[in-house]
C-alpha cells in the first residue's frame, strides 16, 4: 500500500524542464508526457490491484468466520437453495420452532453468494476454482488455470490486465490454503492444513481506475502542451512547477491507507496469542495461543486451560482478576506441554456473546523482555560498583537544578564529606564560581555529548582546590544527568603557575639583554658616528701626505672596530633569537658586482687576483635576504683576503636544484691562502674560536665571524663547510635557498659606477633644504659636512621641539631625525608632523630615521610612528645619497643654453662629461679603423629598437621592464664611448628602481636627446654618404 501512495505522490510531483530549441523542447515534453501517462497507468493498475488484494482478504476473512462456526443457517430462498453437494448432511436443512425452515451455508457456497452480490453492486468477480474441481461448473478458465498452475510452482500471487467480455480488468488470484476449520467439513485424509486446494480469482473493472487517470492525463497533458507552446514562443526563461491536485485519487489512496491499516492490525494482533473461554473452558483459540504452550491446537479444545497452562501458584490471583469485566495487565508464570516454565503477560475482558458472556484473553510471551530487565538490573549494579569503588572522584549531577545525585567513595574522601551529606547538597555548594557563572558555563554545554571544565572546589575544611572536570551526559530511568570525574590539579597549576613565571623571569632578563644591547649600541655608534665621519671629511681637506696616512690609519682603525661591534651584535642577536630574515627581490648579479667592487681595491693592494663567476644555469633575480646573503659572503671572501698573500680568489655560485618557484645554490669562496691544518677544521664555526691562537695575535679578528656565517646559513635553510691542505688553500662554501622572480618582479639595482651621489646633481637636487635633527654636536657637524658635500643645503635643530618649530616655517624637503635626544625625542615629534592639527607647513614630508640602535623591532618601531625610512648609524656619504635620491621629489632642470632646438633638454650629467669618447673607443680596439667603423654601424643599427622598446615600457608604467632596458642601453653605451648617453641611461635606470615612475618621464627625454646627440656625431664621423 505504501508503495502505492508514493507512486501516486510521485504522480504528481512537480516536474521541471528547461527551454533550450524548440526540436529539443518538443521531445523533451514529448518524453515527459509519455512517461507521466505510464506512471499514471501503473498507478491504476496498482490501485486496482489493492481492491483486488482487499477483496481477496475480505473473502477469506468471510470464510474463516463460516468455517469458525461450522456453517451458517439462513433461510432458504430463491437465491439461498440447499446445498445439493452438502446433502449427505442429516443437519443440513433445519426447521425452527415457528416452522421457518433453514438451510446450512457452507463457506464456499457463502462465498460464491458474496461474489454474486458484489459483482451486481461493483461489478467485481470474484471465483472459487481449482485445478480438480468437484463442480465442472467452477473450473477454472484458461487465465485462472495459468494462475492455479504457478501456485503449485510456490507462487503465491498470480495478476494481469485481462479482457472479460470486451471491457479491461486487473485479474488477481491467490491460492486457498486448507485451514484448521476446514477439516470439519472435509475430514478425510486428502485434507491437510497447509494445502493449496485451489484459489480464489478476483477481476476488478478497471473502468472507474481508468477514468480517474484519464482526468488526470487530460490535466497532466494539458500542463504539457502549454508549456511546450510557451517554449516555442521563447518566452519561458525560467523552470515551473505545475501542481495538480486529484481528490479522487486522493480520497481512494485514503481509503487504501485504511484498508491496509486494518490488515496490519489485524496481523499485530495474530503476534498475540487469544483465547476465548467460558470460566476457564476454551470455546476458541487462535493458531499462535496453541503454538505458546507447544500444544496442537485440538488438544485443547473444550478443556480448562488455566488450570493445565498456568503455574499453580499463579492460579489464585488469575481468578481474582477474571472476577473484573476487564484486567489490566498483568504478569504470570504459564507452563508449556514439556513441562517449562515462562513468563507471560495476560490482558482480558468480558465479550457479551449471544446469550452468554465469555472472556476474551490476549497472551504475550514475556521471556525476553524479562531477561533484557534482568541484564539491565546486573548492569545497573555493575555500573553502582564500578561507581562506588573507582579511585577517581565520580560525581552525578542533574544539569538542569545543580543537585547532587550521588558521589562515590572517592569522592566522600576527597571533598570530607559523607554521602549522605554530598547528595542534600548542590554543586553550587562547592564550586567557587559564582551562581550566575556556573549556569553561563553550564548553559554554554547544554547541547556537548563530553565536556571539559576548569574549576575551584571547596572542601569540608574550607580549603580550595584546583579540579579538572571532565563530564559526560548519561541517562537513567528517562531523565539525563552528568557524569563528572573530578581530578586534583593543584599542584600541577602550581607548577605551570611556577613555569609561568620563569618564563616570564627569562623573558625579563632576555628583554633586559636586548636593551643593553641597543643601549651599547647607542652609545658606541653615536662616538663612532664622529670619528668615521669627521675622518671621511677631513680626508676631503688637503692634507699633507703624514697627515692623510694618520687619517686613513684613524678611519681603517674606526671601520675595523665597527664591524667588531657589528659582529658582537649580530651574534647576541642571533643568540637572543631576534634576527630576522626578509624576503625581497634581488638581482644576484648586481649582488656580486657590488662584493667585487668593495673588495677588489683590497686584493689589488695585495697583488692578488679576484674573480666572481655566476653560472649560467643560475637565476639572476632571486627572493631572500640579500642583505644577510652578501654578510656571508663578504666575510668568507674578506677571510680569503685576510689569509693569502699571494694568487687568487674566487666566488663561484652554482645550482644545486630547483623545483616549482624556488631554487637552492651553492656559494664557494676558493683561496690560494696559507690554509687550514684538518684537525682545526671542526672548530672553525664555533664562537669565540680560530684555528691557532697565533693566527689571532697575526691576523686579529673576535672569532665571531663564521660562527655567524654558519647561523645565518642555517637561517637560509642551507649548511656551510670548508676543505682545506695547509700551504695550498681553502675552499669555504655554503648552501642556501631562494625563491625565484619574473623580469617583470624584479628591481635590478643600477651599476656601482652611476651611484647616487652622481644621480643628486643628476636629477636636480641642488636647490633642495634639509633638516637635519641631531642633539650631539659632532654628529650634527659631521652629517651637515656630509650634506653640504653632496650640493645640498641642511640646516639643524637640538630637538624635536626646535626642530617642529622650524618646520612650521620653513618649507623643507626632508628631515633627518634622530630617535633618542632630549626634551622631545624622534618618535613623538614624528607624531607631531603627522599629526593635520600642528602648525608644521608639510605634514606629508620625508622623515628618515637616523638611530644607533641596531635591534630587532628597531625599523619596526620608526616607521609605525610614521616615518619613512630608516638610517643607521654611522652614516656613510653613499648611504646618505642614497636615501636621499629615494626619497627626494625629482625636477628636471630646464636648460637656458640658447638653442632653440633643445630648450627643454634636460643636462643629467656633468658639464666636462664628453657626448663620444672616440680616443678610449680606438684604444679598446687597438686603433683598428675598420673594426671601429663596423662596431659603430651596428650600434646605429641596433639602438633605435632598444630605444623604442624603452619608449614603450614608459608608455605602459612598467618600472622594472624601464631598469631592465636602461640597463642594456647602459652597456651598449658605454662599449662606443657614448658617455654623456650612458650616464642618462644610468639616471634612467636609478629613477625606475629607486622611485618608480615618478622621476621616469624627464630622465627619457634627456636619453633621447643625448642618444640623438650621439648619433649625430657618430653619422659625420664613420657613416659614408
């Protein structure tokens, strides 16, 4: 039945479909229609088929109440004749005392008169037959003999849409199984219970199916066609549902549902066995009551059944209860033909029965549900032991009042009180949470399966301890409870606490370190900030050739202990877990073009020979730390420098692997120095530590450096080593990964050659003011030296106070600023030019931060209190610059030379700068006339395109494409003595690194100007007309 419903819901389910071409729409609903027609089919059809199911179970149920009482006695009409076949009974015809005479109806023939009567009101058949009829009159059809044929295969339904006189109809049959009360009118011994005697075949018409579904149909269809019409006019462009509501179907699928319904409480209560008996004599019995008591059911009829059934003991209270009109239930003990003993459950009531009354009694086998409450009550006990006996302090508690419930033993030893005490009190008594917090934390699990609390619980003796709770919901006789183990962390907190503050101490005095450190730092640099620097601008001075060496002794000596101090700090750092690696973009060429620059000067000096070699399998732009990477690498090849006196050294980088986006290299340093004895070699990284005191007295040096190399390698996820022979050289080398860049990400610095301090007069600075805020006077003189020496003009104040002053009258481009001085230090007065409120003219002006502090969180620090950059002490002339070419605002000076053609040229390099050095370009070829010709041919052949490449990278605002073409046209420059074209191309280069496209579009109209300069010059000279 239940099926049924479905199929009829699912009829009628909403169906969606989707416009798409009006070929594809028409099958498509096509399809849809075709198929909704056969479910509605199906549907009737299985309708049809549960009348026809009902209609079967109707019969039996009829001929099981006939064969029940052995017959029926009716009075004898024309449509009720005596059985002819029943009239070897004596009894088959009666007449009652008033002289009515009756006639004894069997089941079949009650049956066939049913079918009768239900074929004039509804039309349905119905049809007792078999394959071996005793009437030739009921044989079977040719359908029904198909049908009685399956049933003695083992099937037990057999159905189909026939034709039966012209008009469809669903035929169902079942077979006719032989029943217990159907021995009485057929004893004999071809009777057994059990056997299939036959069927009964029911035909419904499927007229009235068929004009339910043709309604529905027509509306199914109708929905169809409008839709598939909307569709062809393009008009659908959404799904919708098309509802239909049937309540025919609607009513019949109720009227199933009813039917089945009853079925099924009919077979619930068969489950139950039922006896119906008159003061303990059986008058009936279903099947199941005889199969309780492992009796065959004939057994017994007619006997007393409490006194043979139940326990003796239980007989008393049965009577008792079968004085009332109903009992409740209640439970006894029944006995079974071998003599077992189980529990059962009895139910009865008082049946008015004709003349008599007798008592219905429903009997149910308890066995089990009684063996499931006997398990539960061992469980429950177990459970209790478990409870009382567990070491862990248990606690049960109901969530919703607080209450205690129980506490084990543990729990009565732990907190002092007894049992009886802990259950009349509640949790609240014993956690020190106030109310209110307890129901939060409480109401904040109410939907957790297993919880975890942090809580204080009081004891007896009013101490307090610190309990980890972890609860668990359970439940008992329908109400749910937490079950709480309570476990003592009091001193596991004391000791976290205890761990707490030695962290807290550690952290204390690590910061204290840190502090001593950037104090240290403070107060070397700022003395030392004015002794390199006042050397630096006394060497500038003419000096006699005495007093130039005592400087330059003064300065090496000043270099020499900064990088001491810059070691020591490093280290602590690295110790002190602080320093950080970035993670930028940098151009590995330009990396070692700049270590060969700052020490080629030194190996000259020695006679030495120094390379660096980039294979070509390398990457050129990288992501790391180039600052970190080139410390490394200077100190190795420094070391190399230190310790050779005759030969060469080189840096050679080459490429380990490279996967995805990332890249490992391997660095080596190759020296032809004195060498390193195998047994030293171990020792070489650790701190303090160089491989022969001798060496230190000799070469000097802390010991720190390779300790430092080897951290700040392992920092970059590589490994360093060296190989050595004593009197031949060393190999140090190292390992580190990187990732990897795109052209486009990458910010190549410019060459060492065309650096900022060129690039100042180059980009029009001369006419910008600084300020310069510094409270130590040699600082203050020595970084107004620095500026005055550049072209520039810098003014100075004490403090922040004077210096906010200054700037509320005076238009500057730039403010030096140092971090700690009196009255108002760098900080706050920085806050004060950012701040729109105070009377400073720019709030928005360049703030560099100048500081000897070299700790972590030092850059940090300046720039969240809005300064710009960050300059560390002490300051060198080339670090100045080129801060200040970064954060200068570029302008282009405007040419007043006269000529018309070029008044907007823009002079970005030195007035004495030739526009074509044609004496070095014939020298660099060796005076070859000819050779100069074709290397000038194909350098006019070439650059207009790389100019129009450059031309275009402008045009698209592409900063580092702009580096990458000023580079190459820098070179190519260069190579011809085109001098005034490189420099222009070098001031190209640096604004596109430096500052973006802010400085780009003038620095390109100078280019231009110089190239077309050149080419001019280059044309009279070697290009023949």
């Amino acid at each position: 039945m239940n099926g049924a419903g479905t199929e009829l819901r699912q009829s009628s389910k909403p169906k969606r479909y989707a416009v798409v071409t009006g070929v594809a729409w028409t099958l498509a609903v096509g399809f849809s229609m075709a198929w909704s027609f056969i479910q509605e089919r199906d549907a009737m059809h299985e309708a049809a088929k549960v009348d026809a199911r009902a209609q079967f179970e109707k019969d039996i149920v009829y001929r099981r109440w006939n064969a029940g009482h052995g017959g029926v006695y009716v009075p004898v009409t024309e449509r009720a004749q005596p059985n002819p076949w029943l009239a070897g009974l004596k009894d088959r015809d009666v007449e009652t005392t008033t002289g009515k005479r009756l006639t004894l109806i069997n089941p079949a023939y009650m049956t066939r008169q049913v079918h009768e009567l239900n074929f004039e009101s509804s039309g349905i058949r119905g049809h007792i037959t078999s394959l071996r009829p005793i009437r030739q009159a009921n044989a079977p059809d040719n359908w029904e003999t198909r049908a009685l044929e399956s049933f003695e295969r083992g099937q037990q339904e057999y159905s189909s849409v026939e034709l039966m006189d012209g008009v469809p109809h669903l035929r169902l049959m079942r077979p006719l199984m032989v029943e217990q009360s159907c021995l009485r009118c057929h004893p004999g011994p071809s009777y057994s219970v059990g056997d299939v005697r036959g069927g009964i075949s029911v035909s419904v018409p499927l007229a009235p199916y068929s004009a339910l579904a043709r309604n529905k149909m027509a509306a199914t269809g109708a929905g169809h066609l409008t839709f598939w019409a909307a569709g062809l006019g393009g008009i659908i462009l959404a799904a919708r549902r098309i509802t239909r509501d049937d309540r025919s179907l609607l009513l019949q699928q109720a009227r199933l549902a009813e039917s089945e319904e009853r079925n099924r409480l009919l077979s619930e209560v068969a489950l139950e066995g039922i006896v119906i008996h008159d003061r303990g004599i059986v008058q009936d019995m279903n099947a199941r009551f005889a199969k309780l008591f492992g009796y065959p059911r004939e057994e017994l009829e007619g006997i007393n059944v409490i006194s043979l059934l139940f326990h003796p003991d239980d007989i008393g209270s049965m009577i008792d209860k079968m004085s009332r009109a109903h009992s409740e239930p209640y439970q006894v003990r029944g006995v079974k033909k071998d003599g077992t003993v189980f529990d059962v459950e009895i139910e009865g009531y008082n049946l008015q029965h004709g003349d008599k009354s007798v008592r219905v009694v429903s009997v149910r086998d308890i066995t089990e549900r009684r063996r499931a409450e006997e398990a539960l009550r061992q469980s429950e006990a177990l459970f209790r032991n478990l409870f009382e006996h567990h070491a862990a302090v248990k606690l049960i508690i109901d969530p919703v009042s607080g209450a205690i419930v129980d506490a084990n033993n543990a729990a009565v030893s732990f907190y002092g009180w007894s049992r009886e005490q802990l259950r009349a009190m509640n949790i609240r008594d014993i956690n020190m949470l106030s109310p209110e917090e307890l129901v939060s934390e409480l109401e904040n699990t109410k939907n957790m399966e297993r919880i975890h609390f942090f809580f204080r619980h009081r004891r007896a003796d009013d101490s307090v301890r610190d309990v980890e709770v972890f609860s668990s919901r359970i439940e008992v006789k329908g109400r749910e409870y937490l079950h709480s183990i309570v476990h003592d962390v009091t001193e596991r907190k004391r000791a976290e606490e205890e761990l707490l503050l030695a962290k807290e101490q550690a952290e204390s005095a690590n910061r204290a370190k840190s502090e001593f450190l950037a104090n240290m730092s403070h107060e070397i640099r700022t003395p030392m900030n004015g002794v390199i620097g006042m050397t630096g601008l006394l060497l500038e001075t003419g000096l006699a050739d005495e007093q130039r060496r005592y400087a330059e002794i003064v300065r090496t000596s000043a270099a020499s202990l900064l990088q001491v101090i810059d070691d020591i700090l490093d280290f602590s750092k690295i110790e002190a877990g602080r320093l950080e690696m970035e993670t930028i973009g940098f151009d590995l060429r330009t990396l070692l073009d700049d270590l060969a620059e700052s020490l080629a000067f030194k190996a000259n000096e020695k006679g030495l020979t120094f390379t660096c070699l980039l294979r070509p399998e390398v990457p050129r732009f990288l992501m790391g730390d180039p600052v970190r990477l080139k410390q490394v690498l200077v100190n190795l090849a420094g070391n190399a420098l230190k310790f050779t006196h005759q030969g060469e050294i080189s840096v050679e980088v080459g490429s380990l692997t490279k996967t995805g986006d990332s890249v490992k290299l391997r660095f080596a340093v190759r020296d032809t120095g004195i060498g390193i004895p195998p047994e030293k070699t171990e020792l070489l990284f650790e701190k303090f530590t160089q491989a022969d005191a001798s060496i230190t007295r000799k070469y000097g040096g802390t010991g720190l450096g390779l300790a430092i190399c080897k951290r700040l390698v392992q920092m970059m996820g590589g490994e360093i080593g060296v190989t050595s022979r004593p009197g031949v050289g060393s190999e140090f080398w190292f390992t580190a990964s990187f990732g990897t860049q795109n052209l486009r990400d990458s910010s190549p610095e410019p060459d060492g050659g065309d650096g900022p301090l060129q690039l100042l007069s180059d980009l029009g600075h001369d006419d910008v003011r600084i300020l310069l805020v510094e409270d130590n006077a040699t600082n203050r003189q020595v970084a107004l030296g620095i500026i005055k020496r550049l072209g520039l003009r810098g003014d100075a104040a004490a403090n922040g106070a004077e210096a906010l002053d200054l700037l509320a009258t005076t238009p500057y481009d730039l403010v030096l600023m140092d971090v700690q001085m009196p009255v108002m230090d760098g900080f706050e007065a920085t806050r004060h030019i950012r701040d729109v409120r105070s009377p400073v003219l720019n709030h928005e002006i360049p703030v560099i931060a100048l500081t000897a502090h070299a700790m972590k969180g030092d850059r940090r620090k300046c720039l969240d209190a809005g300064m710009n950059d960050y300059l560390a002490k002490p300051i060198f002339p080339d670090a100045l610059a080129e801060m200040l070419v970064k954060w200068l605002p570029r302008r282009c000076r405007i040419s007043n030379d006269g000529d018309g053609e070029r008044a907007n040229a823009v002079p970005a390099v030195p007035d004495g700068t030739p526009v074509f050095d044609r004496p070095g370009l014939e020298a660099r070829l060796m005076g070859d006339e000819s050779l100069v010709t074709e290397v000038v041919a194909a350098f006019l052949a070439d650059m207009p395109d790389l100019i129009e490449r450059l031309r275009a990278a402008v045009a698209d605002g592409e900063p580092a494409t702009v580096a990458h073409w000023a580079h190459t046209i820098k070179g190519g420059a260069a190579s011809v003595g085109g001098e005034r074209l490189r420099a222009a191309a070098a001031a190209l280069e640096y604004a596109a690194v430096a500052g973006g496209m802010g400085g780009v579009a003038c620095c390109m109209n100078m280019l231009e100007i110089e190239f077309g300069r050149l080419c001019e010059i280059m044309r009279q000279d070697y290009v023949k007309e």
